[in-house]
C-alpha cells in the first residue's frame, strides 16, 4: 500500500477481530517501523515487547478488558525511559508517539487494524500491572499499547476537518 494511500485508511479500530492469525514476520515488519521513527538526540528511549503468546494475551486481556484487546491475536507494548536526554527535558512521550504512529501506517499497510491505547493504561494501575506482567525494570515505564488483528467489521477513517480550518501558510489563520 502506498504511503498516502495508508494515511488515508487509518483509522483507531476498537472492534473485535477475526481468527486470522498475525504474523511474526508481519509483526516484525510493525515494530521496524516504530524502531525507525525520529527520537531525540537519538537516544532512542522507546522499546517494544511483541505479545503474541496465547496465555499472555489472556492476561493482557484481563488487564485491559477492551473488545479489540479482547480478541486481539497480538499486542505490541511500547516502554519508555523518561529519563532525560536534553538538559532535565525528557522527549519520551514525543518519541513513543512517532513510534507509534509509524507501527499504525504499517499495521494498516499490511491490512491489519489496531487502536492507540494510553488513556486506558493510565487508570486502575494498567500500566504498572501489565508493566509486573511482563518483566518491565522499574526505571521504564509502560506508554502504549497496540492490540493488531485483521478487523472482523469494515470501519473507516472520521471526517477531518478541510486543510483550510487547520493549516495555513505563513500565519495561523492565514490572514
């Protein structure tokens, strides 16, 4: 699928999925694409654990209790180090969301679906349950959460608003 083509079909799928298997070598291909996206001063601060076991996904459903994650066949989980890398400014938010937003591109690339899970993450103590879960160091701290799966519903992308009413050249408004 071309760049724009898949820029236009992404969309947050929070749908179950079929039976369709996810492969590792697909799986791969997800990640690469999140390992390559910008980080500051390239440190590099975002790691991702690839969950495609079946008794671990049980437990991340558990965890998150989400129809997409509830018949998900893989999940990605993506671990930042907060730790500063420019003066006491950590970037790690910025960098795990153009990892993320890479992994989404590729996901829909190769005709899988997913949805950005964070908020979720941040309620019920998610992200430090799934972090016990699986073996995050102390020091790291679990961000997102990318369940991946061939949809079993056709969902597209929301409306956005016209380029008009969100960009302009030279000065905001374009006046």
């Amino acid at each position: 699928m071309e760049l724009f083509e898949a820029i236009g079909k992404r969309h947050s799928y929070r749908e179950g999925f079929t039976d369709a298997p996810v492969s590792r070598e697909d799986l791969r291909r997800i990640v690469e694409a999140g390992i390559r996206a910008p980080s500051a001063k390239n440190e590099q601060v975002v790691s991702f654990i690839i969950v495609d076991d079946p008794q671990v996904l049980e437990q991340l459903k558990q965890i998150i209790d989400r129809p997409a994650c509830n018949t998900a066949k893989a999940m990605i989980v993506c671990v930042v180090d907060p730790r500063p890398v420019l003066d006491d400014i950590s970037f790690a938010a910025e960098d795990c969301a153009a990892a993320v937003e890479n992994m989404l591109l590729a996901i829909t690339a190769l005709g899988y679906a997913s949805v950005w899970m964070d908020g979720v993450l941040r309620y019920e103590n998610r992200a430090q349950r799934i972090a016990q879960l699986l073996g995050v160091p102390n020091d790291k701290q679990v961000r997102v959460v990318l369940p991946v799966g061939v949809p079993a519903v056709t969902v597209t992308q929301k409306e956005k608003l016209p380029f008009e009413q969100r960009a302009w050249f030279n000065r905001y408004g374009g006046k």
